[in-house]
C-alpha cells in the first residue's frame, strides 16, 4: 500500500492507439512526502484523481520504477484516507518555486521544478501530431537562454505573448537531454506577461542603423528602438564615441529617453551646416520630423537637432544666426518647441 497526496490538477492524455490516460504528480509517503513522483492513470480512474487535488488517496498494487514514476494499473485500488500533515511551505516549493536565472536552472537536477523571468526571444507556432500539440518558447535573460515546451492545452498561456516582452513563467519542469537543459511546462506552469519599465544607463558601445534593426548596446546589452528615438541620440545617422545614454526600458525596447541635460535661455550667434530631415512616426501614431545641422562659431562647434518644423525654413546654410532658449545635451543642441531662430 501507498498513501499519496495530490498536489494538482490531471493532465489528461492520449497515446499513438488513441487510448485516454491522465498524469499528475504526487507526493508519497514512501519519500517522506518531500519528494514529487509523477503518475500515470488509466481511463477508468481519471475521474478519482481529478476530483481528489489537494487530498490523500491510499493505492494498492501499482507499480513503481527506479525513477520514482508511479503506474496506476487497471486492477490497482484506490480508497480514500486521512490526511498527513505536510508544511505549506513543502507543498509551495513544488508548486511555486523561487525565481532563478537561467544559468543556475540549468545546473539543477532532472526533474527540478523552477521558475524564470526573462524575455522572449523566439516562439514557435503550434506543433501538433497525432498524439501531442507543443509550443517552444525561447526565453534570455542576463544570463543566457532556454527553451521551454508549453504541452497540450498549456500552448494557450503563450496566446498573449510576444516577441521582445518581459515574462514570468512559474512552476516548469526541468529536463536534460545529451546533457542540454530545457524546460516543460506541467499541469501548474503559469505564464505572465510583465509589463515592468526598468531603467538604463550607461555608454553606448554599438549602434545598428538598419531601419529594421534599429538598435543599441549597451553593457553588452542590445536594446532596439523607434527611428525618432534613434535619431535624438545619433542625429546625423552615424555612430558616435561616447554617448552616455539614460532610458526607460519595456523588455527589450527603448521607449523613452531620459535626457542628461541643462536649459539654457541666452542666445548664441552661429553659422550653420544643414544636414537631413528625418521623417518619423511615434509609438502613438504621431508622425514629425527633425533637421539635423550643424553650429559653429569661433571657438566650437556642436550638432543640433530641430524637431519645431515652423522654425525649419529659418535654418540657412552659412547664415549667421541666433539660437534662444535652446536645450543643450552631451554637447550637442537639442531645439525645443517653443524656440526662436532668428537671422
């Protein structure tokens, strides 16, 4: 005899001869409780086990292998029993345990049940034969990547999920196959899409400017971007040495830029280089444009960006002219929308 306890929901199954059978996941007795063993259960006895979550069952003749996988079989008996305590903090470490980077998950057991949080950097469709339906998920954080199987209806937890957003997957199973680490989902896997802003800041040691690969590094760290927000860093479309960058951060993107700057309301007198206009749409919709041009007077030069498109046609080449109430970062001028431009 076995007494067990049942820590979740029945996953309900069918094999390539098109028979039903469930799998849970108990503890046991036998293992002092503190150990969970995975159950297969024929057709007869799923309604028992699915209605028994979160109680005791007594079973006699089933059949047990090395790895602790448990066989209910067709002649085994199932009666119901008086409760064992066990701590909720013992159950809580199989049903909800603590969140790990990858690198450490990967070094855990066949079988551990973990929880990561990171973004998603690839995902399959549906795959589906006669006797399965997957979906892999690709999922990196700071310190490396995993891909996890989401199995049978659990494909559905991804349907809100995208490429680049931030997740937290909780409750997976680890597996190691030709000693590669991968994760499945079982019957008490969630996913949550985060929608947390982080903040970054650091030197910019890299710049794509490929309009469908616009992105940054910085401390080894990729972040893409919308054109606007690539042209407020890189006005003339060029990389540039030591840009300091200060930004808030959704997943993987860029969405807003917090400046590192100072406000300046004198007036200075300049001759002017004028560079491109560049068009672009915002992340709500709003289409604008900014010229990029260059200021020189005879002690410096800097770049400057116009995003007040009233004022662009005052921008003339080899003009002296009278920037007032301008913003000034990293050494370049950043026009604001009330400024004046006057010949």
């Amino acid at each position: 005899m076995q007494k067990i306890f049942l820590i979740e929901d029945v996953d309900i199954r069918s094999n390539h001869e098109g028979r039903t059978y469930g799998v849970t996941y108990v503890l046991a007795k036998t293992t002092s409780f503190k150990q969970l063993h995975e159950v297969l259960i024929p057709a007869r006895y799923i309604a028992k086990f699915s209605s028994s979550n979160k109680k005791f069952l007594m079973i006699r003749g089933y059949s047990q292998n090395e790895q602790g996988q448990i066989r209910i079989l067709e002649s085994s008996m199932v009666l119901d029993t008086v409760d064992t305590k066990i701590a909720d903090s013992e159950i809580a470490t199989f049903l909800n345990p603590p969140v790990q980077e990858i690198a450490a998950v990967k070094t855990k057991e066949k079988g551990q049940r973990v929880s990561i949080k990171g973004t998603v950097e690839r995902m399959s469709s549906v795959l589906e034969t006669g006797t399965s339906k997957r979906k892999i998920i690709t999922i990196k954080d700071q310190s490396g990547s995993i891909e996890i199987k989401l199995w049978g209806n659990m494909v559905n937890l991804a349907m809100d999920c995208e490429l680049d957003q931030t997740v937290l997957l909780s409750c997976l199973t680890l597996d190691l196959y030709l000693n590669r680490a991968s994760l499945n989902s079982n019957p008490s896997t969630t996913l949550e899409v985060l929608n947390e802003e982080e903040h970054v800041n650091g030197i910019i040691e890299a710049a794509c400017f490929d309009e469908d690969e616009l992105s940054i590094l910085v401390k080894d760290h990729l972040w893409k971007m919308e054109g606007h927000l690539m042209q407020t860093i890189f006005p003339l479309g060029e990389f540039s040495p030591n840009m300091m960058l200060k930004a808030i951060t959704r997943g993987r993107n860029i969405v807003e830029m917090e400046r590192r700057s100072s406000i300046s309301h004198g007036k200075i007198g300049c001759g002017a280089k004028v560079g491109h206009t560049a068009n672009f749409t915002g992340s709500s919709g709003t289409k604008g444009s900014m010229l990029n041009f260059s200021i020189a007077n005879k002690t410096d030069c800097m770049l400057a960006t116009l995003s007040d498109e009233n004022q662009m046609m005052k921008i003339r080449e080899d003009k002296t002219m009278q920037l007032g109430n301008f913003l000034v970062k990293e050494n370049r001028v950043v026009s604001l929308s009330d400024e004046r431009a006057d010949r």
